[in-house]
C-alpha cells in the first residue's frame, strides 16, 4: 500500500460555536480591514443573520452580494468580483450554500488574476481528455483568504477545487488550486434552521455520495474508509432526526462534522466516481440540484459498479446497518424515507437529455477513476437508464 496525505491551507475549522462571535474575531486574526461578504438572497431578505455578521464586523464590513444563482455561473462570479474590487476587499466571507462556497473562491481567483471578462477564466480551467487524463493549469494562488459559513451539507467548504458554469456551453468546469481553500470553516448548526427541508437533506445525501465513493473507491485506505464509514452512521442517524425535529441542533451539527470526515478523502487524493462525475453533467447542463444528483445517480450507479467492488459495498451496507441487503437498494430505501427524488424523471432529466449527459460526462475526470471502468458513452448511458 502507498500513498500521500495532504495537508491544506486551512487555519482551521471552529464548530459549534456562533458564527456571528467567531467572524469578527477570525477576522481580526487574519488581520483584515474591508471584508466582503458573498450571502444568501433569502437568509439576507428573511433572517436577521446576515445584519448580524455585519453589525459584529462593525467598520471591518466593506460590502455584500447577495445574487450568486445555482451553479456560480461565470457572469454572475464576474459581477460579484466587480463589487468586491470596488469595495477593496481584503478578506472574502461566503455565507450560504455550495454555490456561495464556490463563488468566493473564483471571486478571490478573479481578483488575483484581474479577471474582467467571462473568456479570461478559460486559462484556469481544469482540462479533462477523452482518456481521462487531466491538465490542471498553473498559476499564483488568491493572496486574499476565505471565510466560509456554510448553511448546506454539499462540503465544497472542505474542497479545494471550485466549480463554476460557463454560461456559453452550460457546462459546469474545475477550477483547482490547494490554496483556493478557505482558510477558516465555521460550522454553526444555528445558522442552517432556515435552510429549506429538501435542501438540507439532499445535501446530506451529497456528504453521503462523498463518503460511499470514499469507501468503495480502489484507492480507498484503512484510514480514509475508517473517516467515511463513520461520516455514513452519523449521516444515516442525523438526517432522519432532522427530518423529524428541525430544530435539533444537536442532530444539525452531527451532519455538519459528518460532511467533514466525508471530504477528508481530498487529502488522500482518493477520486470520486461516476456519481459525482455524471452528477456535475446534470447540475451543469441540466439546472438539476447537486444533492438532487446524488439522490437520483448514487444507487444506480453503486448497482452498475457492484460487479466490480461487491465487498467495498458491502461495508457501506453494514455501516447502515443492513448487510445482508445490497447497499444500492438500501441507500434508495433511506434516499425515498427523506422524502427525497429517486428518478432522473423526478428532476426533470428525460431520455432526450441522456445522450448530451453521457457525451458531457466522458470529459469529467472522475467519471474516468470508477471502480468499474467506464469505457465510453454507451456506459454511462447504461447508468442512466438505471436510474431513469
């Protein structure tokens, strides 16, 4: 066995404590004076909170934008990086989903890159090959950091890669550096109670899609599938808790530290699979939610794999304490007690779309680290129709 943990530009992750006591202070740490906050449009219009964090960060606050659609598309990056540079930003905060995570970190690159129109982001691109082999551009890492509060369970908090929509292809794309990671992650269950029902929940079954891919991935190791095994019992026990009583903080703050273990595979350089690889096709090209895509694409495509890593699953099933049932029957079974979509027709995904999908997907690089390799279209179009 060989491998390599790597550790990332993270200061350091504070959970449990609230937000709004833990911004102004890490932001006096870091030493900055014009904070740029990235928020949600609903928690900034409905809830007190977002006034909250401005009102703590007193003359540190310097701006906000609160118009970041699904999917960080580059236009919508482009007019938050122009409010940022405008403001002199010297410290981004994201506040909000997956999307608000991944915004701030193209909205650092821009800046760092004095990005102004939509076609200066091709250089960055992540390039995937037909045979799967990858080019990850070079360049100077943002010298302004992150704060990230994240109201979601998606973990792209924990995640050094940004994705980003180009809106001339609708084509979600990778943007990878290891310092485009936040370099503090606040995890406070408070702030995620007005996180609507379904997208907590879906989220909370992306974190799982991490840990299953985790887990049954060849490059998996005792340490990595030891984190993702227990991110799947805290999972499996705090998700229906939440369904049950959404005011459980407790349960809250069981997921939020379960997407942590769940995305420490990054640091092992374990890929995910063909979940996540067909899953960026549909939230890209098709406006499908992310955790809407693990929810409908994780057991078809466990069922496609089973041939080939049958024991890996196995321990995924015993860890959901079902092991004489396959795991991809079983996850269904908990994704549709959630109240949660199963099919690609329940999120609007129809046979028309699948051959655009499939050619898409075979340009993501993790469709090409499968467990089972997936040798070209007609594959994916095969997991497709499993989970149509």
């Amino acid at each position: 066995m060989q491998g390599t943990y790597e550790n990332f530009a993270v200061d350091r992750i504070v959970y449990g404590h609230p937000a709004a006591a833990v911004l102004p202070a890490e932001a006096a740490r870091i030493g900055a004076h014009r904070v740029f906050m990235l928020v949600s449009h609903t928690l900034d219009r409905e809830t007190d909170w977002v006034n909250g964090l401005r009102s703590a960060l007193g003359e540190r606050y310097a701006g906000s934008y609160d118009g970041m659609p699904p999917h960080t598309p580059r236009d919508a990056v482009l007019r938050a990086t122009n409010a940022a540079r405008s403001a002199g930003a010297d410290l981004i905060v994201s506040f909000g989903g997956g999307s608000l995570t991944d915004a701030a970190k193209m909205v650092r690159l821009a800046l760092q890159h004095d990005v102004t129109r939509i076609e200066d982001f091709d250089r960055f691109v992540v390039r995937v090959h037909p045979d799967g082999s990858r080019v990850t551009p070079e360049y100077a890492p943002p010298e302004i950091g992150q704060i990230a509060i994240p109201t979601t369970l998606s973990g792209g908090d924990f995640n050094p890669p940004a994705g980003c929509t180009d809106p001339r292809t609708m084509l979600k794309e990778i943007y990878r550096h290891p310092r485009l990671m936040p370099r503090v992650i606040v995890l406070d269950p408070a702030v995620t109670l007005r996180t609507p029902m379904w997208l907590w929940l879906s989220t909370g079954i992306r974190a799982l899609d991490h840990a299953v891919e985790t887990i049954c991935a060849d490059a998996a190791d005792p340490r990595s599938s030891l984190e993702s095994l227990h991110a799947v019992r805290l999972l499996c026990s705090a998700l229906p808790r939440t369904k049950v009583d959404p005011s459980d903080l407790s349960a809250r703050l069981d997921a939020q530290l379960a997407v942590w273990l769940a995305t420490e595979h990054n640091r092992f350089g374990i890929s995910m699979g063909a979940s996540h690889g067909i899953g960026h096709v549909l939230g890209g090209t098709c406006n499908v939610p992310h955790g809407y895509t693990s929810c409908v694409m994780l057991p078809a495509v466990l069922r496609w794999n089973e041939p080939a890593n049958a024991a890996r699953q196995r321990l995924v099933a015993e860890a959901m304490g079902a092991p004489d049932q396959p795991a991809w029957r079983t996850l269904g079974e908990f994704i549709a007690g959630l109240g949660l979509p199963r099919t690609l027709a329940a999120v609007g995904v129809t046979e028309a779309h699948f051959a655009t999908v499939a050619r898409a997907a075979m340009l993501d690089h993790y469709l090409h680290r499968n467990p089972r390799p997936v040798h070209g279209e007609e594959d994916v179009l095969q997991i497709l129709q499993l989970a149509a």
